[in-house]
C-alpha cells in the first residue's frame, strides 16, 4: 500500500513537471510570436526622410574655340544606395524601402585656382547639367537657358522639387553626370568643374 502511495504521488509529479514546462515553453513562444509581430508592425511605421549626396563629382571641360557646338565633360560615379539608407535607419531599410526620391540642390562650381578673367561660367551661354544611372538610362537635365553675361565661378541650378526621380535610384548604383552648355566665347583652357548633386528620399517600412 505504501509502495503505490508512492508510485501515485511520483506520477502526479511528472505530470505537474510536464504541465508546467509545456506551460513554460507555451509562454515563451507566445512571447517570441509577440516580439515578432511588434518588430514586423515597428518597421512597417517606421518612415525617415534623408538627404543624399552621391558624390561631389569632378568634370573636365576642354578648351574649345568653336561657340557654336556644345561642350561638356562626363563622370561615371558608383554609390551604394542600400548601404546609404542601412547606415541611417539602423539597417532597418534599405533601397526597396524607398517610396519617393527628388533632387533638392544641384550647385556647379569651378575649382578654385583654376578660375581666370577669361574661363569661368561668364563663357557659357547656356549651362546643363544632367545625370542617368543604370536604373534608368534616360538622362534627366537640369538647365539655365539664359545665363548671364558675368564673372561668376558658382552656379546653383534651378530644381524641380516635385519631380519623384525613384526609378533611377532604386534600380542601380551607379550614376553618369554631365555638366556642360553652349559657349559664349571660346574656352582657352581646361576648365575643371565641381557638380554637387542632393537628392532627398523618403523611405518607408
């Protein structure tokens, strides 16, 4: 009698042990599911707007006598887009998170010491500039169609800050800028010229 007393009360025992770890396991799993689902639903709120600067690129402009042609000089630059946006939102989001990109400023600027009397943007009737990636190869332009007739070594181009420019950063890295125009008189020497291009982006979990 005593034997099966004991016997009863060691099965009791496994069955409240059991009980208890499946209850155990139960809550921690729940928890788990809880802290997934908040995390899921944090970054689904989760929304910054960023500045971007893909570079501050360098274009060569040669000297050229003719007024009556185009010039221009060309650079090829690779940005990481994803990293960019890893590195500000805690690496929460990332290129495919963005959902509107749009350029803020674009400023040229001829590299200081390399500015004379006779090459600096007064030489440029008109004055572009533009960029394509190979997200979108189509080139988008920014333009000053009446440029005027003075010593100048900064131009900040006007931009359209409404124009949603996403596909051609969310499809690659790497960007092609042209920075060029119609002379007003000749180039008699290289011309070096620095293109700082912004973008702001909106990125959305």
């Amino acid at each position: 009698m005593k034997f099966y007393i004991l016997f009863l009360t060691f099965v009791q025992t496994t069955i409240m042990k059991k009980s208890l770890f499946f209850k155990s396991s139960l809550a921690i799993a729940c928890l788990g599911l809880f802290t997934i689902s908040s995390c899921t639903k944090l970054a689904k709120n989760l929304q910054y707007d960023l500045d971007m600067q893909t570079a501050t690129v360098d274009l060569v402009i040669p000297p050229y006598p003719d007024t009556t042609v185009l010039v221009s000089g060309t650079q090829v630059v690779t940005y990481n887009i994803d990293s960019f946006i890893k590195a500000n939102t805690a690496n929460v989001l990332g290129v495919n998170n963005i959902t509107s990109a749009k350029l803020s400023s674009c400023k040229l600027e001829i590299v200081p010491g390399l500015t004379t009397p006779t090459n600096n943007f007064q030489n440029f009737k008109t004055v572009s500039a533009s960029f394509f990636t190979d997200g979108n190869k189509t080139p988008y332009s920014l333009n000053v169609l009446n440029n005027p007739n003075l010593f100048n070594t900064t131009l900040n181009l006007p931009v359209d800050t409404k124009s949603d420019l996403v596909g051609y950063l969310s499809g690659g890295n790497k960007f092609t800028y042209t920075v060029g125009g119609t002379l007003r008189k000749a180039i008699t020497d290289t011309v070096r010229c620095k293109a700082t291009i912004v973008f702001n982006i909106h990125v959305q979990g």
